[in-house]
C-alpha cells in the first residue's frame, strides 16, 4: 500500500469512527505516524503484525484527538452521550507534563514519582499545586477547620499609589490543600488608616473560633502597626483592639492553656522591617490584645521564632540577633541560638544551644534545628542540629545536592515533622537566578539526603502545614514579571 492509498485508507476509518469529516492534516499526521512504524525492516512475520496493530493504535489515538478538537454531533439527550477522557499533554521525555503553573515552570515528570508531575525527593513526593487558581494570591496564614477542610488568609496585590493600598486580605478555603476557592467578603481587613494595608502574617484555631495577628503597613512600607483580628467562622472578620502596636509587628500566635500569646517585632524599621526584638502580648478571647512589660521580653535585641513544641511540654524557640534601630552596647551578645519557655511569654537560653538556628521541630523526644554558621549568612554551610534527653547539641554540614552550581551556597530556613520524617527547606546564595529549592529529608532527624526540586525564579517558602495525610508547602516567587504563589503537596 503506498502513501496515498494509506492516507485514504486512514482517512475513511477516521470518518466512520468520528462520523465528522476530517481535516487533511490530521490525515496526514496520522498517515506519517503509520509510515514511521512501517519503517522497520520486515524481516519476519510478527513485526508485520505488530506494525499493523502500531497502525492500528495510532488510528484510535487520532480519533480520540479529533473527537476532542471537532464540535459535538447534535444529540436527542445529552445523558447518553460518554463522559469525554482528558488526553495528557506530553513534555519532550514524553511523559505527561504538569498543567501550566508557575510552579511547574521547571518541573519535568519523574518516573518513581507515579502520579504525572509529581517529583521524587528523598522521603517525600512533590506534587505542583496550580496556583493562577489563586490570581495572584499567596497565603501568608492557614488554619485548620474542625472538618479537615483548610482555611487561608492570603495578600492580593493591587495598584499601589501615595492615596491607595497595595494589598487586600481575602479569605480562602480547600478541602485538601490543592483546590482552593475564595471566600466572598473580609471587609475587616481593611486598615484603619487610607494609604495602608491591613496584612495577616498568622493565624490558629480557637474554642471560640479563630484568631488572627499581622500588621497594617503604611502603603510605602515605611511604618508598621502590630495589628489583630477575630471570626466565629473563619468567613467573617472583626479587628481586634490591641495595646502598645505603634512600629510594631505580630507574626506568631499561639493557643496555650492559659490563653492565647502573640510574638512579634519590638521595632519596625523602614529598611530591614524588622529591629530592636521580641515584643509579645497576651489575650484571654483574642478580642483584646495586652502587650507583656519590655522588662519580662527577651532582651533588646534578641529576636524569637519558629516557635515549635519542647520535649516534656512548655515551648522552643530560634533565636537571631538584631542591632537595627540600637546600638551595639544596647544590645546583649547572643550567647544561645534556641530559647525555652513554659508559658510561652516569659524565655530563657538553652545553654549549649548552637548559634544561627532559623528553625526548630520536634519528632518525638528529639530536637532537631537547622540554619546557618552565622545568622543570615548564607556563606556558611547549612547545618542541622539535634539534642535528646537534655544531651549535648550534636550536628553539622547538611549534604548538598547534586547538580548545584559551582560556587552556590546553602542555608537552611526551615524544618518540619511530617508523617514519615522530617523535611527541612534551604535557601541558595543566588536567590534571584536560582531555579530551583533545595530540599533535605530524614527519618530521624539526624541523617538527612539532599536533593533539589525544579522551582521559579527566586522562590522562598514561607510555611509549611500538614492536611490529610501530605504537607502543603507555600512560598512565593519573583520572576522579573512580579511575585506569584508558588505551592507544592510532599506526601510520604
């Protein structure tokens, strides 16, 4: 049979299957598949055989294209028509590609990974989630609702001028962290100032309800008010009152069984947005907000974070050091990077405790840190630290992936405890070219495997909760176009 008579052959199966006429190049594409198959030298009886059923094959998946592509024949009752098949896209490997994200910008499938898009990365398996879903929203803030189901608190980026803010805080809810739909109103987002922005920076779970603390920012960035606010449901909002807020911040809270504590900066600064400390305040109902005397806070200059559960009950925390907005006689050396509390409110140093802990998580009785040699500078190796049983810190350089750049340095921003291990999230030195994360993951705590995970440019991770089974992890990326959500499933 030759190229016109095999066209023609093709052409009237593809009619009588679509019961559409077809165009000539999708006979022709399907005729030079056919060819190619028939390339192979004939040499015995079954790769004829096998070529007819590859002819054969490549027939059905046209049709399936056509009857995708081609409008719908009309129909007495659109019940008895088949539910269509989605047809997977595929990437240059052949393998099916992620739907377009900016997640998924430099994501290729791999094949241990199962599900298509998904990647394979030590412990965990990364799955993109598609965030234009979102129109440009990243989640500062997530809670979980009593039904599992997950509600967010997110920026929108608006116009930004002298007269208007930039952001507006809409609400969202998932029911598994990958399908999210926005919540109609929180209009008490609002700030209370024209030209700000009211921005929630976290969020928890209460008897009453739920809480929420941040910020209203001046529409420059140039000032800041610790700012905080309530809801019965989660979809309606209340501004809460709080003490003492003028160039300050609140970015943690937490539900304790004497109520609830907030922490936050002691002093905003217009450069670095962040300065002086730790200021932190208390509520019973999260309605009004009392700030905790600067005398019983950490010391002037001594910044908490990542404040995680302690072994045996009470509370840890990471500890940095900050000079802006004091000098530094005002300010007493950092002697301890991890401090304790068992109230939350009144901090200790953990003696022993190494220097340049950015995060801390707890699986079982272990201790587990990670960070840098020096605070904030990423010149220095990551690190991983662990203690048990009130033994000495033990740890060091986290691995590095293979593949990194030359010359690239690491630093590890944070660690969770996930169902099967632990995962700990780095930051490289060229953050703004660097296409991808580095990611550790470890059963223990104590011996961890690197790997790198495809990501857009400059992307950081601000947070990472656990829904159903699987850890969504949220960030935010700066591609030249402007900052876009970026979110990831890792599932054991």
């Amino acid at each position: 049979m030759n190229d016109s008579e095999l066209e023609d052959r093709i052409r009237a199966d593809l009619h009588a299957a679509a019961e559409q006429p077809v165009p000539d190049g999708l006979a022709r594409r399907a005729r030079t598949i056919a060819r190619t198959e028939r390339r192979t030298p004939e040499r015995r009886w079954w790769p004829r055989v096998l070529g007819g059923v590859a002819v054969a094959a490549a027939a059905v998946v046209v049709v399936a294209v056509v009857a995708s592509l081609l409008p719908p024949r009309p129909s007495p009752t659109a019940s008895t028509l088949p539910t269509p098949t989605p047809i997977a896209s595929l990437s240059a490997s052949g393998q099916p590609s992620a739907a377009t994200s900016p997640s998924a910008e430099a994501t290729a499938p791999s094949p241990s990974a199962g599900a298509p898009g998904t990647i394979q990365s030590g412990l965990f398996v990364w799955r993109p989630i598609d965030t234009t879903q979102m129109g440009g929203v990243s989640l500062d803030a997530i809670v979980a609702r009593p039904d599992g189901s997950l509600l967010g608190l997110g920026r929108a980026s608006l116009v930004v001028s002298d007269a208007s803010a930039g952001w507006s805080t809409t609400v969202w809810q998932s029911s598994d962290g990958a399908d999210w739909t926005r919540v109609p109103g929180a209009r008490a987002f609002s700030a209370k100032t024209p030209g700000w922005n009211a921005v929630v920076l976290a969020a928890a779970r209460i008897q009453s309800g739920y809480v929420a603390v941040g910020m209203d920012q001046q529409g420059d960035a140039s000032s800041a008010n610790a700012s905080a606010w309530y809801s019965a449901d989660g979809d309606h909002w209340s501004r809460a009152t709080v003490a003492d807020p003028a160039g300050r911040t609140m970015d943690q809270v937490l539900a304790t069984t004497s109520g609830l504590v907030a922490l936050g900066e002691a002093g905003y600064s217009f450069h670095a947005g962040m300065g002086l400390g730790t200021a932190i305040w208390t509520s019973a109902d999260g309605r009004s907000w009392s700030r905790v005397p600067a005398a019983a806070a950490p010391p002037l200059g001594t910044r908490l974070s990542s404040v995680a559960a302690a072994p045996g009950g009470g509370y840890l925390a990471a500890a940095e050091q900050e000079y802006t907005g004091a000098t530094t006689e005002q300010v007493k050396p950092l002697a301890a990077g991890v401090w304790r509390s068992t109230d939350a409110i009144h901090w200790a140093p953990v003696e022993g405790s190494p220097l340049g802990v950015a995060s801390i998580a707890l699986r079982g009785s272990t201790v587990v840190a990670v960070g840098s040699g020096r605070p904030a500078d990423l010149s220095q190796p990551a690190l991983a630290w662990h203690e048990a049983g009130g033994a000495k810190w033990s740890g060091g350089p986290l691995p590095a992936p293979s593949g990194l750049p030359s010359g690239v340095g690491l630093g590890a921003t944070l660690v969770v405890d996930g169902i099967s291990g632990m995962l700990a999230i780095g930051e490289r030195t060229d953050g703004a070219d660097a296409t991808s994360l580095v990611v550790w993951s470890s059963a223990d705590g104590t011996t961890w495997t690197a790997d790198s995970l495809p990501a857009p440019l400059a992307t950081a991770i601000s947070h990472v909760f656990p829904v159903r089974g699987s850890e969504l992890v949220v960030g935010t990326a700066q591609p030249d176009s402007g900052p876009v959500p970026v979110m990831w499933l890792a599932t054991p």
